[in-house]
C-alpha cells in the first residue's frame, strides 16, 4: 500500500522508483496525480536498467529516460547501449540533472527520435564517437542555460535548442 503523501512534494516529471508488484496500487493512488511516472524494481536491483554506476534507464511509450548521477558507460558498434532493442520506437529522450556524460554510440540507432529534454544546468559531456547521428532533434534545456549548450557539443548533436523558462523543462510523460 502506497503511504500517505502531502502536497507539493513532486513535480511531474519525478520518476518514483517503486517495489515490484506494487504498480497498480500506486496508480490508483493519489501518487497518480503528484509523480510523473513510476518505475517497479523487480530482481537485482544492483544490475536492473544500469546504463553507468549510478546512472539508470527506463523505456515507456516512446520515450527513454536517463536517471541517476554520474557518467553513463560507454558504448560501442558491437556492444550496443541496453536500450537498443527499442531505439527505432525512441521519440523522445529525457536526460536527468545530475548526469555528467552521454556514452559513446548511446543513441547512435534512434532513427525516430524527435526531442531530447535535459534537466541539467551544466551540459553533459557526450562521448568521442556518435551518438544522434541518424536525427537532428529539439533539445528542450533549463531556462538561462542557452549559452553553455550552444558552446558545448550538443550543438553539434542536436537540431534546435528551446530554453524552457515557463515550466519545468518538458514533462517526461510528454516529450516535446
């Protein structure tokens, strides 16, 4: 059973990371209306959706999101990122705050991909090989962070960039 939850603890774009089997009891809670999206952990959580030490992934209707701290691991053409499998349904990429690097090749197989929501004030490092290289996508950033990600090399990856200065960056149900 979901704990009682009081107001204003979350945005819409949380991702609440909850016990395995508990997804329908959350669902039909007032968690609902508060989180953005949950996650069940279900099996070993020390290797469950791993994409860096502290990094996570989440694939959900269209839309791949990168969670945790740190750096995500590295990638390459024989060694494909965990998320491969649904790269051609990836629309959408939500990248968290407090990741500090893109892997090499991570999303080199995103064919469809449209938009990538980064939360992060500091731009994340990408890696030396290619990563959008099938799409040129919108890149929804923090509000006053235009300079520094236009000097950084995801000027070179993405298409456009769109400072978010209304709201929350993008809500990661509804990329772009």
């Amino acid at each position: 059973t979901p704990p009682t939850l009081g107001k204003n603890n979350f945005t819409a774009s949380t991702i609440c990371y909850i016990p395995c089997g508990t997804l329908s009891a959350y669902e039909s809670s007032t968690w609902e209306e508060i989180v953005g999206r949950f996650v069940e952990q279900c099996g070993d959580s020390s290797t469950l959706n791993k994409c860096g030490n502290d990094l996570y992934w989440e694939y959900r209707n269209s839309t791949l999101a990168i969670t945790g701290t740190g750096d995500m691991y590295d990638y390459t053409v024989d060694s494909s990122a965990p998320w491969h499998n649904f790269s051609e349904q990836i629309k959408c990429i939500t990248i968290g705050n407090c990741v500090t690097s893109i892997g090499n090749y991570a999303f080199c197989d995103c064919s469809s991909l449209d938009s990538i929501s980064v939360y992060a004030i500091t731009p994340p490092k990408f890696g030396n090989s290619g990563n959008l290289l099938t799409s040129s996508p919108t890149c929804y950033i923090p509000c006053g962070t235009l300079a520094a990600y236009q000097s950084s090399s995801w000027a070179e990856q993405v298409g456009s960039f769109v400072e978010q200065c209304d709201e929350p960056v993008v809500d990661a149900n509804k990329c772009g």
